[in-house]
C-alpha cells in the first residue's frame, strides 16, 4: 500500500472525537494528514467540544481538548492531496460560510477523491452543492440539509456507515470504526493481520 496524502478540516467547537480519532488513527497506519482549518496556521490550536448522547433531545455538550493543526490553510494545496476528511461538531456551520472552504470540498468532490465526512460536516457538502444524488448519512438534525441540497439522506444506526461514490458519510464519533473502515477501503489501503 502507497501511502495517502489526506487533508483533514476541522475548526473550533468540532466534536473532539471525530478529531481527534481519525486525526490519529490515519496516521497509525501510515497516512501523512495534514490538519488545517481556515485563518490558523500550523501550531495554533482549535477548541474542541465533547458531544454526548444521555437521553436528551440531543446531544449534550462539554467543553473539549485543545487540537493542534499542523498545517496552514492558506498553504496548502488541494492538488497534493488524495482525500479529505471532515471533522463534524459545530465547527461545520461556520467553516461553510469560508468560500475557499466551499472551493476546497468542490476540488475533491469534482476530482472524484475520496470524502469522509462524520455528523454536521454534510451541513458542508450540501453547502458545496455536491451531494445532489448522492446517499448521505449525518447527525440526523442534519438530514433536512442533506434532503434540501438533492441528497437522499440515509438514516442509519448512530455507529453505522455508507459509502456512495467517494463519500463516506456517518451520524456521529459512534461510528468511527466503520466510517474508517470505508474510507479505508476507498483509500485503497490494506491492512493485513
């Protein structure tokens, strides 16, 4: 297996495990991930949220780790890249409104590279306008958006993933195992035991 080059977006208040997990894990298993988020640079750090589910309407919030990007936004460059994850949390509803952020998911989107977005980060896609046909899985808050920008919303288990095309899409950190196990997949990486 060829080591991949993945950009991983994430910002302030995104939810600390679908940070902080893929972040890590991708790298464990060979991967160089770059991750940026947009007006810092490489050493500055975003806040992360901890989101949990304790029988509320939705999920509760407490204040999470400090994440240190190791890349700039304003550096990079989206041809040098073979993937883009998306961290999910609240960080997805101000990073859409960034249009170099919506340039950035179009790239990958129209270069058919593969996508891994988890929970509020489809509130990215549909803003990019690239999930029209597509089956999107997202926190199910987040499924109007996903209806809205021409994407069949698929409401799956909370530790449930779905791939379709080159977007791996799931509900929340819950599904970590499978949503980085689909990416995996499209990536073309193998893991042998």
């Amino acid at each position: 297996m060829a080591a991949k080059k993945i950009l991983f977006l994430t910002g302030d208040f995104a939810e600390d495990y679908e940070t902080m997990v893929p972040f890590q894990a991708l790298q464990a298993i060979g991967h160089t991930v770059d991750a940026v988020c947009p007006g810092k640079r490489a050493g500055d750090r975003v806040k992360t949220a901890i989101h949990d589910f304790e029988g509320d309407q939705t999920y509760s919030e407490k204040p999470g780790h400090q994440f240190t990007l190791n890349a700039a936004f304003d550096d990079i460059d989206a041809s040098r890249y073979d993937a883009l994850a998306i961290a999910g949390g609240r960080a997805p509803e101000y990073l859409r409104l960034d249009a170099k952020v919506i340039d950035l998911v179009r790239h990958f989107a129209q270069g058919n590279k593969p996508i891994a977005a988890i929970c509020h980060a489809a509130q990215l896609l549909a803003a990019a306008d690239v999930i029209r046909g597509r089956r999107i899985s997202a926190y199910p808050a987040c499924a109007p958006e996903v209806r809205l920008a021409g994407g069949d919303y698929a409401d799956i288990p909370i530790d449930a993933a779905v791939t379709d095309a080159n977007f791996v899409t799931a509900p929340a950190w819950p599904a970590h195992p499978e949503w980085l196990r689909q990416f995996l997949v499209l990536l073309g990486t193998r893991i042998e035991l």
